[in-house]
C-alpha cells in the first residue's frame, strides 16, 4: 500500500500542476512544527524564485485548489487507499484534509482529515503486511553475522554481532527477499592449533596423536566444552610466553589444515562440541542461522580461486606472497594490496572471506552480501571487497555492504567488562539480566515465580536487544543495567509493558463478551487518538526506510514513539467504559491495530512479548 506521504505529495503536486506550476514542488513532509500543522508543504518557496511571483500567492492558489478537489477515495480491489481528483471519482470520496492553510512566507500547512485516517488504517488492518510494500524484485541476500569463534565461549564481543544481524536479516525477509543468515564460524585458524597442541600435552597418549594409528577413532570427543572453553585460553597464554610452544601450535596448524588424519578428527570434535554450544546460547538470544557454514568450508575453493587471479593477471608475487592491488586514485588512506596467500603458501583471513564468496556465489548466486561485524574490521572489508569486484568473483552489480558496529562500553565508558575486569561471558551477561527482571517482576506484584522466570526471560532479552538496537549500529553505546531493565523509558522492557497493556485491556473486552474485530475504525475522536494513528501511519514507511539503511535503530525510535502515543491516548480516553458500542469498537480495533504493529515490529528486532507481565 502506498505511504502516507506519497499519497500527500501525490494531492499536493497535483494542485501545483492544476496551478500551472511545476509538479515535484509538491512534495510534502511531516511537519516539525506539529503544534502548528500535521505536514507541511515548502514548495511555494523554491517555486517564487522560479516563477518570480511572491511565494505566498503561490501557497495560496494551491491551498485553494486543495480545498476545492483533493479527495481520498476508497481503493478498490482491495488496492488500498488511491487519491484521485473529482473527475475520476469511482468510490466513496472523502476530503483529504480538514485544514490547508498558506501562511508567510509561503508554507502550505495540513492537517489530514479523520476519514481519511480511519481509510488508512483500515486498508492496513485488512493488510496481512499492515501495508508495507514488499520489494519488487526479490534478491538473495546473505547476512554474515554472528561470526563466533569455534572452542571460544561466547562473550559480549559477540553480542552486538549476533542482535544486529538477526535483525537486519528479519528485515530484509519481512520486505520479502530471499534471505540467508550465515554464522561464518571461525574454525580454521591458529586458535585450533593452540587446542591440538594443549590437549596432546595432556593427554598424549590419545590416537590422534599417533601418527602411525590407522583404526577408527573414538565417537567421543576427549573434552567437554568447559575442558574445551579452559583449554584455549591456557594454550594461548602459553603460546604467547613460550616460543618453542607457538612454533608446535603452528605446525599442527599447517598438519591439520594439510589434512592430516588424526588432527582432522580431533577437530571434528572441537567442532562439534563447540557448535553444540553455540547453538544453545545463541537459541537463548532468539538468534537463529540457516545455514551453519565454517571459513574451513571454504578451503577447497583456494587453489583455484588464487590460480585463476594469477592467469588473469591481477595477482601478482611481492617478497614471495601473492597479492592484488585494490587501492583506487580517490583513496584518502592507503589501502594496502590484498595478501591472498603467504609466502609460505598459507591462507589468511582475507583468502577465506574471498573464498568464501566464490562459494556463496556458486551455491546461492547471491544478489547481496551483508557483513555484520566490528567496525575496526572495515579496512579488511575494503579490501576484500574490491578486490573480489575486480577479480570478479562476484559481479559487477553484487551488492556487498559492511555493517560495521561500534564497541559496547561499560558505564566507565570503557569495553564492557565483569566486575573483576575479565571478558564477560555472554551466558554470565543474560543471566545477571535475566536476574534483574525477575526481581523487578516479582517485587511489583504477586506472581507465581516459575511464570515469573519465564517472562523474566522475554523481558530480559528485550532489555539487551533493544537496548542495543535502539543506537546507530556504527556508534559506540553504555550498557547500562538499570536503564536498560527499567520499565519506563526508552527501553525493551517500557515498548513490552505497553504491548501486555494492550492485551491486558483486549482481554478484559473480550471477557465481558466482546469480541475483538477488523473494519470498524473511525476518524479520531480526540487530539491524543489522533496523535497515536498519525504514527502508526508511518510503518511502512518506518519499516522501507530500515531497510533500505540497513537501520534497525529507526524501528526502535519509531515504536517508542507509537508506545508514548498510545499511553496518552489511554491515560486520556476511556475505553472499556464508553457507552457509544460503535465508538468503542472503534477504539479496541485501533489498540488491536496498535498491538499487531508493535508485535511485528518488535519481531523484526528479535524479541517477543509475554501474555502478561
Ligand atoms: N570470526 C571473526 C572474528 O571473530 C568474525 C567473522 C566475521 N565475518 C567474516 N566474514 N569475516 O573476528
């Protein structure tokens, strides 16, 4: 269905033209004086200097033309709203606005009628999408978030990765593309040589470690994921102290990545018993991937992918490495050569990501390449990006986009950490959360405590995420406990407490013998109704523009607004009491409206609402 704003400009422009003026001076916005005027028109400024006549005259032979024939007529076909002037009229038709004014020096001020409104929001309520436009042309876009790092617990460094991305890929699927999330594992690099090297020092006598073993190795895996999750950190303290042990960690390194058979086994089970774990804590964020894919999974496409940009003369050797030139004449910093394999014939973070382009190319023919990840990764994705344009391993017109996010911070304003100043576990992070609400549900009221756990949970996952979301991706933001677990504010937790207020009231209707129904909205009865469906018109319009930049944070802004607008309205109006039933019935369609644009929303951010809280 078409956005508010277009079906505004579109009147607009049309009475420009009817006045012999340029059409496009039409355009309209939302006005930022709302005390004055709903949307506001600055056409007639721009359209003087062209025309050479006052911009108020100009502002006011528009106005009167408006006020003569814009009309909002019912679409037909179940097409939605349509406008259309007098002429064409082919429904009901209805005035478009109940006040347009020319004032000095020329602005066009409106303010939209109660039918109108109630048009809208009923073409929305009959939408499954709520009147969000799907694309035109699907694309395949895989989002490459999460990126954890195999027998590597999960800490908060990863967080911001894994709430970002699950939001931008529900975006992009709600808008109705073909979405793929990827969690791209780490499990390739010197980390997993650090683990073969600590667990053959402990347990030597392990088949693995047997060069000349040829049975089957054992199905289970000689360490849990805590033993796995100790053994990384102590190997790589050690590799860092001792030299002759980082020299031992490299070459199992290279034996493993040269296929050697009981190292290759070994890895399976670190692979296993760490993915096993991933996929639980990532499942308690509400965070869930299609495919599990590993830069090892990307290995075997190297050797080709390094000869073919050897043969077409992009590669080149320097000091015995191969590399790619990408910097480009604009280039305000240097942009170092692509290294896309060492001297020594190693592979490295770049030949992986590049890789594993060819593959997602190959297996899924993507349109689009999302990368969500640290923003002080962004050099690295300069690189690699031009430089798969240029060897064309992807095409010229594959989008690949770096989402880039900044630090989460402590109150100190430094990167989060535990009180004792280690690297907070996520694990540690969601249970202290989870804590917190469940306290501040249970001291409100009287709750039975396993119901209460429960709701703590969504409640919990609300204050993380949205306190996350709520902030321009690229920015550094605090996390801060007790805001982001309050109840009132910009927080997860106040958007949850308004949406149960909702159900809570729906509820009430319905056991009193109501029963909650689509097609009887009517034009606002008073200033704050108003205020709520004037927001709630701009969801699709919301919902467009996250996705188009990539901005889950206009979502969030756009949902408090909503939630303040409906706790106005119902602190003002008297729902459930109303004796006017066709009034009232109204008003539960419009907070089962509210309820279904808040509910969607907050799906598009990766959370979910209790019945009750
Ligand atoms: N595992 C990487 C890290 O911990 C993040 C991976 C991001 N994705 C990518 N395709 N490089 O830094």
């Amino acid at each position: 269905m078409r956005k508010v704003l277009d079906l505004i400009s579109q009147e607009v422009m049309n009475a420009f033209e009817a006045c012999g003026y340029e059409a496009s001076y039409g355009k309209t916005g939302i006005s930022n004086r709302p005390d004055l005027c709903e949307y506001q028109c600055n056409g007639a400024l721009a359209a003087a200097k062209k025309y050479k006549k006052a911009p108020l005259a100009i502002a006011e032979e528009v106005v009167a033309v408006l006020k003569e024939r814009a009309v909002f007529v019912r679409g037909q076909n179940g097409e939605g709203p349509i406008c259309m002037s007098r002429t064409e009229e082919t429904g009901d038709a209805y005035p478009m606005f109940e006040e347009a004014a020319a004032v000095r020096p020329g602005f066009i001020n409106l303010k939209v009628s109660g039918s109108f409104t109630a048009e809208y929001l009923l073409a929305m309520q009959a939408d499954p999408n709520l009147a969000v436009e799907k694309v035109r042309a699907p694309k395949t876009i895989i989002v490459d978030y999460g990126g954890a790092n195999v027998a590597k617990p999960l800490h908060v460094g990863h967080l911001r990765s894994a709430i970002i991305g699950e939001s931008v890929k529900r975006i992009c699927r709600f808008m109705g593309n073909k979405v793929i999330g990827d969690v791209h594992l780490g499990d390739w690099g010197l980390q997993m040589g650090l683990i073969i090297t600590e667990v053959k020092k402990r347990q030597p006598e392990l088949p693995y470690f047997d060069e000349s073993y040829e049975g089957e190795y054992p199905a289970e895996a000689p360490f849990t994921i805590s033993e796995l999750e100790e053994i990384y950190p102590t190997a790589s303290a050690k590799s860092k102290e001792d030299a002759a042990y980082r020299e031992e960690a490299l070459e199992a390194t290279a034996k493993l990545q040269n296929g050697q058979r009981g190292y290759y086994a070994l890895w399976q089970h670190i692979l296993n018993v760490s993915i096993a774990d991933l996929k639980k804590n990532y499942g308690n964020l509400n965070v869930e991937f299609d495919i599990w894919k590993k830069e090892s999974d990307a290995q075997p496409y190297i050797p080709d992918m390094a000869a073919a940009m050897k043969e077409q003369g992009f590669a080149y050797e320097d000091q015995g490495a191969l590399i790619v030139d990408v910097k480009e004449e604009t280039d305000t910093k240097e942009v170092p050569p692509c290294i896309i394999l060492k001297s020594d014939g190693a592979a490295l973070y770049t030949t992986t990501d590049l890789a594993t382009m060819v593959e997602r190319m190959k297996l899924f023919d993507a349109d689009s390449m999302i990368y969500v990840v640290d923003k002080r990764q962004e050099m690295h994705f300069t690189q690699v990006f031009r430089c798969a344009k240029k060897t064309g391993i992807v095409k010229e017109d594959t989008e690949l986009k770096f989402l880039g996010f900044g630090t989460m911070n402590g109150k100190d304003g430094k990167p989060f950490k535990t009180r004792e100043g280690g690297v907070m576990r996520l694990e540690h992070l969601i249970a202290d959360i989870n804590e917190e609400m469940f306290r501040k549900i249970m001291e409100n009221h009287e709750v039975d405590p396993d119901e209460a756990r429960q709701t703590a949970k969504l409640v919990g996952l609300s204050a993380i995420k949205y306190g996350d979301l709520s902030n321009q991706a690229s920015k550094d933001y605090v996390f801060d406990v007790d805001r982001f677990t309050s109840f009132e504010g910009n927080t997860g937790p106040y958007i949850l407490y308004t949406i149960v207020r909702i159900k809570s009231i729906l509820n009430k209707y319905r056991t009193a013998g109501g029963s909650v129904e689509k097609g009887t909205i009517l034009a606002p009865a008073n200033g704050s109704e108003k205020t709520l469906v004037l927001a709630m018109m701009n969801f699709n319009s919301v919902i467009a523009q996250a996705y188009e930049e990539i901005a889950p944070h206009k979502i969030c802004a756009f949902i408090y607004e909503l939630a303040n607008a409906f706790n106005s309205f119902y602190h003002e109006t008297k729902i459930l009491s109303e004796e006017n039933e066709e009034q009232k019935k109204s008003w539960i369609g419009l907070l089962d409206l509210t309820r279904e644009v808040l509910e969607t929303s907050i799906d598009l951010l990766g959370f979910s609402a209790p019945e009750r809280m």
